[in-house]
C-alpha cells in the first residue's frame, strides 16, 4: 500500500525550523485549512494588512477555500461559490461551482504545490536551506509552487509549456527562481516529464514535486476541497434535494479525488472525469492537442482513481474558447441578460478560466445524459477566473474582430444550451480497468514505477483510504513543527 513519506531526516529538519524561524514561517495545518476558525486570532489580525496576493509567509493561511473575496485586507468567511442557474446552464438540475479565484495566486492549485511540499519539509526530506523546488506543470501548479516557495523561503524552478498563455509567464517572471520553457502545450505532458530527467541527472541539488504522481495532491482535494463541497451541500441542500456527484476535468487528478470524499459521504453519488474532445486520452486511448489551458493530457496521471470513476467525457475546445468571449465580451453579456440570466451572474462570469468553463460543460452533460431535475444537484469547480486569460481574448478579437450579437446568440444556442450527450461514456469495470491500464506505457515504461505498483494500486482494497488517512499525521507533524520554529 503507498502512502506519503514521513520518514524523519532530524539534520535537515533542524536547518529547515532555523530558516522558518528567520524568515517568520508559521504552517497551516489541514485542519486550519477545512476551517480557518482553528486559525490563531493573532494571525488573523495580521492578515487584515497583507494582500491576498502578496508575497508574505502568512498568506499561507489563505491556502483555503474560504476567503472573503476581496484583494486586501480580508479574512475568512463561508466557501466561495456560485450557482448557476437553468437560464445560464440549459438543464434544471442544480450546477454549484467552487470559486478558485479568491486563492493566493488566483487558483486553487496553490492548495495542491502545498500539500507536496510541506510534508517533505517538515520531516526534513527537503531542505530549503540547500535544495530547489521543482514543479512540472501545465500552467497553474508551477505558479502555486514558486508562490510556496517564496513563502517558504526556498529557491524554485517552474517547468511549464511555452504555449501557455502570457500572463503565466509574466506571474512567474516576478515569483519563480528559473522558468523552463517546454515544447508545445498544454497537451505535450512528457516533454515537462523529459525536462525532470534532465535536470535530474545535471547534478543540481533539487527535488522534484511531480503533481501528477504525488499523492499530496491527492490528499489536499480529497481533505480540503472534499470538505468544501461537503461544507457547500450542507448549506444548500433542501430536504427533497439530492446530491448526485462532481465533475472536474482530470488534469493532474487532484481536484476529483474530492468525489473520493464526497463518495464516501453519499455512495451513490458519481464522480466525472473530463478531457478536451481534441485530445481523447480517456475517452478512446487518443492523443492530439487542444486550447483548454491547465488540463494536460495524452496520460493518465498516476494518482487518478480511476476505480472510482463513473463517467468520461469530453469537452469541445472550440466550446470553451467561444463561451469565454460570450461571458466576457459586452455584446456577449448583454444576450445572455436577454436570455434571461440575472445580471448578478453575468457580472461574475469572468471568475469561469478556461478549465472552469470546461467543468461546466463537463457538469451539464452528465445532468442531461442522468436526466437531473431540479432537486438533483452537481459540483464542480473554477480553478482559476479570466484574469489568467485576458491575452486570449485580445488574441481571438485579433484574429477573429468584433464579437456580435449574432455570434454570442450562436455560441449560447450550440455551446451552452446546445450541449449533447455525445462524446460522453459511463464506465463499466472493464472500462475502468481500461483506463487504469494506461498508466503503465507512461509511469512504468517511462517514470521507474514498477509493474507491481500498478498492480497493487488496481487490486490493493485499502490503497486508496491508506493515503487519506494522513492529514492527522501530517497534522501532528507541521504541529512539532511550529512549536519548534516558537513564532506562535
């Protein structure tokens, strides 16, 4: 059974309290990121004059879901959500979305860097008195590493593809030690992979936090986005009301180890994996490349629960590119008010990126394909907002000119209320095995797992719970750790 590394190095640990103790570090538990009420009030008070997006070690208690939504000044308050309602969505069921803007960085993957790397610094496998942080990315996870790093006072190094949008690269120009440059996009997973081995074998004194095979990604959603979710349905839920399951594009598979949680509260819930419709890795072992920026693709990431996992579908990219412009531009927001969407959710459409309008999608096909009413209710989640994508904007209005109303009513016909059942399958067992079997032409073949991890992971019952059963440890561990740096 796998489980994360807690294995104590007592020399590194020692040098790692004596560098939080000098650059002011105090770590948030899992617990205190569930619920920031078990957040000192000292540290409280010190937020209330730090920026939610400043460089400053305390914003590491903003790694959580419920921020006051504001850029300064703020403290915590209920989860962040919206939901979107049937004049938006074009189906009855009940779609509610977590909002991944209000994170340190403007995405949630901030919450993922972290829960790689702090219990190797707590147990003293990473030192960051001598070590660089590396984090292979698509796009968000490198920007939440090279944040936690500075918090934690430790040099980094961002991998990411070059076709990733501009705004990226300016974020991380400020944030991040080094920057490489990969080929290709969001799609080209193994080139970031290539990278690592490089650098592996350059003889630099580094570890490499591959979110897509540490199960520190794993336990933070399933901890802390699981208990979002949970949170959100106890406060919606009517009491005809039914939770039917979540829907996330698989990415790295953090974000939809939060069905893992939400399953073991609501068994028959379901869980939705989904990819771009130009890259069909899960849907029909296919590859290509695609413009959904975030989600990489053509493997199945290590730490996906595939054996968990109901349903595949896939996401048109030319959906998603065309919603951002209706949902953003004038012409766009005001068909959408004539369709009859509240003007209070047209003003926070731009908290949806590209990713978010994908779950989205991804949300309203499983309702139409389950046949959802309006007491049924689906999750997913934004995990980043328009912020990151305005250079797509520009360069689609470049491209393509004005945007009228003609074009948003087209893109809200086909788009949104025009979505199919297609491109969509429910898994067997078989199917499921499938996809798991995947696993093995990228982590064994290429990575140096071993044919018996795979094998342990598909047939071991408690593989899984093993690793969600370590928030409490690693509690008591960052705990010690505190106590030692003496700051609180």
């Amino acid at each position: 059974m796998t489980t994360i590394d807690l294995t104590l190095h007592p020399d590194r640990r020692a040098r790692a309290v004596k560098r939080a103790r000098e650059r002011n570090i105090v770590i948030p538990t899992y617990a205190q990121m569930k619920d920031p009420a078990r957040i000192p009030a000292r540290v409280k008070e010190e937020l209330k004059g730090i920026g939610l997006w400043d460089v400053h070690p305390r914003n590491l208690f903003r790694i959580n879901w419920h921020n006051q939504p504001v850029a300064s000044g703020g403290t915590f308050g209920g989860v962040n959500y919206l939901e979107l309602p049937p004049s938006l969505t074009g189906v009855p069921a009940r779609i509610l979305v977590l909002v991944g803007k209000w994170f340190p960085t403007g995405a949630h993957k901030v919450g993922a860097a972290f829960s790689c790397l702090v219990p190797r610094l707590v147990t003293g496998q990473f030192d960051p008195t001598t070590q660089k942080a590396v984090w292979p990315s698509t796009g968000n996870y490198c920007r939440g590493g090279a944040y936690d790093s500075a918090l934690l006072a430790c040099e980094s190094i961002a991998i990411l593809p070059e076709g990733m949008s501009k705004e990226r690269f300016e974020w991380l120009a400020k944030i991040a030690g080094e920057t490489i440059k990969t080929p290709g996009s969001e799609s080209n997973v193994k080139e970031i992979f290539d990278k690592c081995w490089e650098l592996r074998q350059s003889g630099q004194d580094l570890m490499i936090f591959n979110q897509f095979d540490e199960f520190g990604n794993y336990l933070w959603h399933y901890e802390v986005t699981g208990h979002a979710m949970a949170e959100v349905l106890e406060q919606v839920m009517g009491p005809n009301d039914r939770y039917r399951g979540m829907a996330s594009a698989t990415g790295s598979a953090g974000t939809i180890a939060s069905g893992d949680y939400l399953k073991q509260l609501f068994p028959d819930s379901k869980i939705v994996a989904s990819e771009a419709l130009q890259c069909p890795t899960l849907l029909e072992n296919g590859f290509g490349a695609h413009r959904i920026e975030g989600i990489g693709d053509k493997h199945v990431p290590w730490i996906h629960n595939t054996k968990n996992t109901d349903m595949i579908v896939a996401i048109d990219d030319q959906a998603v590119v065309n919603i951002s412009r209706l949902f953003n531009e004038e012409n766009g927001r005001a068909v959408l008010a004539q369709k009859g969407v509240p003007e209070s959710l047209i003003s926070n459409l731009d908290l949806l990126g590209f990713s978010g309008i994908s779950n989205v999608l991804s949300a309203i096909k499983a309702a139409k394909y389950w046949e959802m009413g309006p007491n049924d209710i689906l999750l997913t989640v934004l995990t980043d907002s328009m912020e990151l994508y305005r250079s797509r904007l520009y360069e689609m209005h470049q491209e393509f000119g004005e945007y009228t109303e003609k074009d948003a009513a087209a893109d809200f016909a086909r788009y949104l209320h025009g979505q199919s059942t297609g491109d969509l399958l429910e898994l067997r067992y078989t199917d499921r095995r499938r996809v798991h079997n995947l696993k093995y032409f990228t982590w064994v073949e290429q990575q140096g797992k071993t044919y018996d991890e795979i094998q342990e992971m598909w047939h071991q019952p408690d593989y899984w719970t093993g690793v969600q059963k370590q928030a409490d440890e690693i509690d008591e561990l960052i705990v010690e750790f505190n106590r030692e740096v003496g700051l609180l």
